[in-house]
C-alpha cells in the first residue's frame, strides 16, 4: 500500500464518532428530500420549499409584504452603508437601480404610483410572480442547502467526478466542486470560491472562465421560482435534470470555442502554481475520507444553519431590489417598445428553424435574456407547455445577465470582460435551444 494510500484509508465507522456518520446521512437525504422529492400538499404537487413558500404567501400575506419591504430598504442602502457603491462603474450604475426598486416597491405596496406601473402584466405581476417569491426562496432554499452542500455530498462527488472533468470540460477535478455548489447553491458562492482558487494558483485563467461561464447558473431555489412562473413544478425534476444535463454539455461546447479557447492558460501572477494531484487508485476511499473530513470541519448543525440563513437573507436583499428595477425596465422596454422585438430577430431563425411554437414570442424571450433570467419566464407565462419548457431551461443554462452573474464576474479576478461575456451568452442561448427543443418535443 502507498503512503497516498494509507493516509486516505477509508474510515471505519469504529474509527470516527457515529454521531458523524449519522449527520451525513440524515442532513444529505433531508438535503436531497428537499430539493429533488415532490409531494402533494394542499391539492399541490411540488417540492418541499416550495411548499412552505406557497404557504407563507397564503397565510400570511400582510407579513410577507413588510418583509419584503424590509428587503427592499435595507439592499438599497446597503451598499452604500458598506461604501462599495461607488467602487467601480458598475456598482454604481446597480446601487442606483437598488434605489429605483425600492421606489418602485414602496409604491406596489402601498398602492400609489403612475398606471403604467399598476398595468397588471407589469408591477403587481413582478411583485406577485417574482419578488415575493424569490425573497423567500433564498433564505428558506439557502437553510435546506445548508443540509444538502455542507456534509460531505459534494466533496463525494467531486473526487469521484474527477476522471470527467478534464477530459469533458478542460477544467481541474475539484471544479466539480464548483460546479455542483453553484447549480444547487449559488452563483456568487461558487464565483467566489472560483476567484478564490484561481488566485491561490490552483486553477489557470482559462480553467477560472470555463468555471465562472459554465458552472455558475442560478441555484436551484432561483429555478423553483422560473418553474412556479411558468406553471412547471409538475415537472420539477424533468425540469431539473435536463437543465443540468444540458447546461453541462453546452459548457463542454463553449470550453473548445472563442472566447473561452483564446484566453490564456496560465496561473494568476504571484501566485504559486498548484496542479490538481491525480487520483488513480482507491477513489471511493478517497471520496468517503473527504466527505467525512468536511463534515467534522463544519461548525455545530444549529450554527451552520444560522450562517446559511444569514447568508440567503443578505442574498435576497442584494438581488431583490436589483430584480425588481431591472426586471420592471425590461417589461416596460418589452411591452411598451420594440426593442426586444427588434433584437428577437436575432434568435428567430433559430426559432423557427427548429419549429418551436410561438417562434417570435420565444425569440424574444430569449433576447430578454441578456438583461435579467427572470424575464424569458414573464414573457411565455402564457404559452404552450413546450415553449415554457425550452424558455425555462435556456433562462438557467445562459447563465450570464446583467442584474448579477456579469457584474459579480467583473468584481473577481477572473479575466473576461463585457465583450467576451456578451459573445458566450450568445453561444450559450442558441447551443441550448438546439439541444433543448427535441428534447422538449420528446417530453412533451
């Protein structure tokens, strides 16, 4: 036996506390049952969080206003309390749109304002359809995540995952870490881990812009709210795994194409070089020994669970006010001018090319896209089921938009500028219908 070998020994259960080996696995299925089991309740098929969000907005009503009224005052001076307003052009041009949601929100809420505003497919259906809901969703979704990410199910993963990542992706193993935190985590959360690597010297510039374009999507608490949208939580787990599967293989795609192919494979300067070690033997042992080391690594469950909601809270804050003024700009461009029809023709021989009913309301949607991922699903709310489907998936494998993933990117160390992030949305938007429309068609 190797000394490799011998130091990654698998644990026997004699060899650590049980009380270890219990919290794996009853956080990870609870982790699991939140997310990926569905269930009727209420005469409602969904998701647990789901659920107690559905609940939340039913009974409480008059209480999910005021907190979402909190969410709006404290996210729009919050940056500006922690002086990082004015850090960079563009968190000045999002502190000022923070401003423009909490005055937009303020008056949706207590029912005073231009009629435009009040225009039932405009404010009262952003309020309504996305601001209550994704205001609830991240901290309730981040409290479960807690349970999912953080025992040991994602350092699984990620060893055993590594023979595909290089070859699939041309990123290191432990990307697969990344990747996985970010599609059932969150997008900022794996941005910051991506930078944080990268700059530690353990990732190269190109494997960080791989990672931060292909892996970062919004989580899985920002899909159940395009699925509620959309009329979807019927479908949640096709809905799910064909997003992830087709959002991967698009990464794969874009890894070997300009941009992504053009940047440079080198370390971040000042930084120490540390190429991934290849595992070869033991890998399950491997696996096994890195899951539980990071569940005893976790502070106490109660702690974690509170640092998780913290967390989802200043989340939500931050992105709320954001989404409502970019999302109620959008609606007001969509509905009021031809901008995104005249962009739509971008994407519409695309559309109907590959025969996808309401080719010109889906290439519009798409065109949406760019400015907020919630958008595409504002637009086909009323569309046929296969439309709502491809438009849901490519909302979530675009990845890049300009109310959070862009300026959050341009905030880290990662080398890609606007232009760059433009052209992979770009490809990532057409790469993901093609793929995504005959499976629809399959499915539906």
């Amino acid at each position: 036996m190797t000394k490799y070998q011998e130091e990654h020994e698998l644990p026997k259960i004699g060899q650590f506390e049980m009380s270890i080996f219990i919290k794996m696995v009853i956080c990870s299925l609870i982790g699991i049952f939140s997310f990926f089991i569905t269930f009727e309740w209420n005469g409602k098929t969904s998701i647990l969080i789901d659920h107690i969000v559905s609940a939340f907005t039913t009974f409480t009503p008059a209480l999910v206003n005021g907190y979402v009224l909190i969410l709006l005052v404290l996210g729009a001076f919050y940056p500006f309390v922690r002086k990082k307003w004015n850090t960079s052009k563009v968190n000045m041009v999002l502190s000022i749109f923070k401003i423009g949601g909490l005055v937009a929100g303020v008056m949706l809420i207590f029912g005073f304002g231009p009629a435009w505003l009040f225009n039932p497919d405009i404010g009262p259906f952003l309020l309504e359809k996305l601001i209550k809901p994704v205001g609830l969703v991240i901290p309730i979704g981040s409290v479960f995540l807690a349970l999912l990410v953080c025992y040991g199910l994602l350092e699984f993963i990620g060893v055993l995952m590594q023979p595909v990542m290089k070859p699939i992706f041309k990123t290191p193993g432990r990307s697969a870490v990344d990747a996985v935190a970010s599609f059932v985590g969150s997008y900022s959360v794996g941005l910051i881990l991506t930078n944080r690597v990268y700059k530690e010297g353990k990732y190269t510039a190109r494997e960080s812009a791989i990672i931060a374009t292909g892996f970062s999507t919004v989580s899985a608490t920002f899909m159940v709210v395009v699925a509620k949208t959309l009329d979807l939580m019927e479908y949640w787990n096709l809905f799910f795994w064909v997003t992830l599967v087709v959002t991967f293989v698009v990464t794969a795609i874009t890894a070997r194409i300009y941009p992504l192919n053009k940047i440079k494979d080198e370390y971040y300067e000042g930084s120490t070089p540390q190429p991934e070690k290849i595992i070869k033997n033991d890998r399950l042992k491997v696996a096994w020994t890195e899951a539980v080391e990071a569940t005893k690594s976790n502070p106490s469950l109660s702690r974690n669970l509170y640092i998780h909601l913290k967390d989802g809270f200043i989340m939500a804050m931050g992105v709320i006010p954001s989404i409502l003024s970019i999302g109620l700009l959008g609606m007001v461009l969509a509905i009021y001018t031809p901008l995104f029809d005249w962009l739509a023709y971008i994407f519409a021989p695309f559309t109907y090319l590959l025969q996808i009913p309401d080719p010109m309301l889906t290439a519009k949607a798409l065109s949406l896209s760019i400015a907020e991922m919630f958008l595409p699903a504002m637009i086909v709310t009323e569309a046929v089921l296969v439309t709502k489907f491809i438009v849901a998936v490519v909302s979530i494998s675009a990845i890049l938009f300009f109310s959070a993933v862009i300026p959050v990117i341009l905030s880290t160390d990662i080398p890609l500028s606007i232009r760059q992030m433009i052209i992979i949305w770009f490809e990532r938007v057409v790469l993901t219908l093609i793929f995504v429309t005959p499976i629809a068609f399959i499915l539906f």
